[in-house]
C-alpha cells in the first residue's frame, strides 16, 4: 500500500474513535469470518460436484439405441439418474456380456459389500435361478395389452412381494421392469395360425422349457434351440415355427424363413433392473429416490418407444411378405384356454401355487382396469 492510502486508512479508523487495537482486532474477525464462509462455499461447491459412487452397468446386448432397447432404456436411466444425484452416483456401462455371462454377472452382484458396485438388466436367465417365482409374470395370454402389463408390473401386490422377496434372499434391489421389445408372436412357414388346433403336427423351437409346455398343449412338438442356431434349424425344417416379439424376428432376420405370424400376445418380453443391495443402500435416502424416480421415467420413455417401433415393425415384415393375423376375442379364449394350464402344469414343479394364483388374479384385475370402453 502506498502513503496515501496508509494515512487515509489511519484518518479513517481515527476519526471513527478506534485506537489502532480495536481496529486491527475488527478487521481480524471479519477476515476469519469471511475464511470461514469461503471455506464453506467451497466445500460445498466441491460435495455438489464431486462423483461419490460410481457404478457398472451391465446389460445385454450392443450399445446401440436402434437395434437394443435395453440399451434404449439404460442410455435414459443413467442419464437422469446421474442428473436427479447432482453426479453423486454415476455410471460406467458395460454392454454386451463384458462382465461375464447373465449367471456370473448376477453373482457378482448378489455379493455384499461395496466393492461389488454392480447394477444390471438382468433377463430371466439371470434372476429366476434365485427367484423362480419370476416366472408366474410369464404365464402366457395374461395380458390383453400393454397398459395391463404396465399396472400389473407397477402397482401390483405381486410385484411388491417378488422385490421383497429378492432382497430377503440375495441382499439386491429389484426396482423395475424393463420392456425390452413387444409382445411376443407365433410365426411359422407352413400355415396360418387362428386356433390351437392349426398347431397339430407343427414342431417348434422353444426358448425354454415353458415354452415347448405351451406348443405340446396346443398339439404341435418342441425342441430347445439356442437363438445362435435358430435360422439355420428354420431354414433346414429341423423346425418350422417359433415365438418371439417383431425386434426378434427382424434382428435374426427369422422373416427370411418364415411366412406367417399370429399376433396373440402370447407373452410380455421383459428384463428386470436390479442392483447389488450394499450398494444401493449406500445412497442416501434423497440419491435412492432420484434412482428409482429415474428408473420409473427411462422405464416410461423406453415404453411408449417400444410399443411406436413394434407397430411398425410389423408394418415392415408385412412388406417383406409375411402374412399378419390378429386373433379374435374367441380365438384368444381358445389360445388361453389351453395354453396356460399346460404351461401352469409345468410352473407348479417350480413355484408355490399361492404365487401362480396371485399373478393370475392381479393380471385379470389389471386387464379389467386398463380395459377399452
């Protein structure tokens, strides 16, 4: 400072009744003040943006929004997640089976403690060997339409029991489920499709086991084909049909080597959101909030994208030459009639009855509530 300002300042604190003392012991206590609140300011500039957790996603599939709508869902989840937590929980995603396959991926998860950060979208292959209760949601011809899938999934008792559930066996948190394409369609190259009784004779390729019940209720034999392997054992007449939503059967180009398509929203095509319950736990109540309220939006999102796309779709393989039959209301009463205590026949030697007869129950309420006047 130079003289003038040093005499102007020492007029000031003068003329102001201040001794030298008192003025110098003022000016220490504003100056510890305002380090105090700089500190302050800066400590919270730094929380507000500063990456807590960071988290590995995994999911099936390319990352690859048009062709993958799990990837569709989790490019959303992440994002808004990351945005609701100020950045205090973030993602670093793993596509395509880089953390080993759905089995270990779902190990991996269920471990405690918090070095296993571990989210993932986990088909039934991962999660019904430690919940096969799952597979009630499966049951096929439950659904009517998509918006009785959604409340069954969103507001059921059903559900809140499968999550609890899931946390009292293997420690994780089960938030959502994922559609992951749209209802799946018989299609075969022989013949149309209108009743069981057009199945007499027909062999299918099943994913499963539940589904090679349904076919065998229907008349018509099953065999397990790996997805890997299925358009060659189409093409060569190993077998002659298959199920799987309109995504399916375009990624595989299954269209090649089928001609004809029932739309009997024979199952709702899912995947489950789950995370490592330590993990999860670890957040506090507000970050858990903004995850699920995330999950709830990106779930939404990936929906009404989903159900957009699989009409058009079924638009596209139409103009391929595939010939599209939507079952009447009697023909659905005849598909259900038979086909779910085949494959309700099979789920018994699996799941507690008390669970079959509860799914059964919340999707006929969800198909009544969500019903078209």
């Amino acid at each position: 400072m130079n003289e003038k300002g040093g005499f102007f300042m020492t007029e000031f604190y003068t003329a102001g009744g201040m001794t030298d003392g008192v003025w110098k012991s003022r000016m220490w206590k504003i100056g510890i003040s305002a380090l105090i609140i700089f500190i302050v300011v800066a400590c919270f500039s730094v929380a507000a943006g500063a990456t807590e957790t960071k988290v590995k996603m995994s999911f099936t599939g390319p990352a690859d929004a048009k062709t993958n709508a799990l990837y569709y869902f989790v490019e959303r989840f992440t994002k808004y997640a990351e945005e609701g937590t100020r950045g205090r929980v973030t993602f670093e995603l793993y596509p395509d089976g880089q953390l080993g396959s759905e089995q270990e991926r779902m190990e991996l998860l269920t471990k405690s403690g918090l070095n296993q950060p571990l989210a993932d979208v986990a088909s039934f292959a991962g999660l019904a060997p430690i919940l096969p209760e799952l597979y009630a949601s499966s049951v096929p011809f439950m659904f009517n339409s998509y918006e009785a899938a959604h409340a069954f999934f969103d507001e059921g008792e059903y559900w809140k029991k499968l999550a609890a559930l899931f946390t009292e066996r293997a420690g994780g948190v089960l938030l959502n489920a994922v559609e992951e394409g749209g209802f799946l369609a018989f299609t075969n190259a022989k013949r149309e499709l209108k009743s069981p009784a057009d199945f007499q004779g027909l062999k299918f390729r099943g994913m499963d086991e539940g589904q090679l019940a349904i076919f065998q209720a229907f008349g018509a034999s099953g065999t397990p084909i790996p997805w890997g392997e299925l358009y060659l054992a189409l093409k060569s007449g190993v077998v002659e049909g298959q199920m799987n939503p309109a995504m399916y059967i375009i990624i595989g180009s299954l269209f090649e080597v089928q001609k004809y398509m029932t739309l009997a929203n024979i199952q709702y095509s899912d995947q489950f959101l789950v995370f490592n319950g330590d993990l999860f736990n670890s957040f506090s109540a507000e970050d858990q909030q903004a995850v699920r309220a995330a999950a709830a939006k990106a779930n939404k999102e990936t929906r009404a994208w989903i159900e957009v796309e699989d009409l058009n779709q079924i638009e596209f393989l139409k103009q391929q030459g595939m010939q599209v039959y939507t079952p009447t209301a009697e023909e659905m009463g005849q598909f259900r009639s038979l086909g779910q205590p085949g494959y309700i026949e099979w789920l018994k030697s699996r799941v507690p009855q008390d669970w079959i007869d509860l799914a059964l129950k919340e999707a006929e309420a969800a198909n009544a509530k969500t019903a078209k006047k």
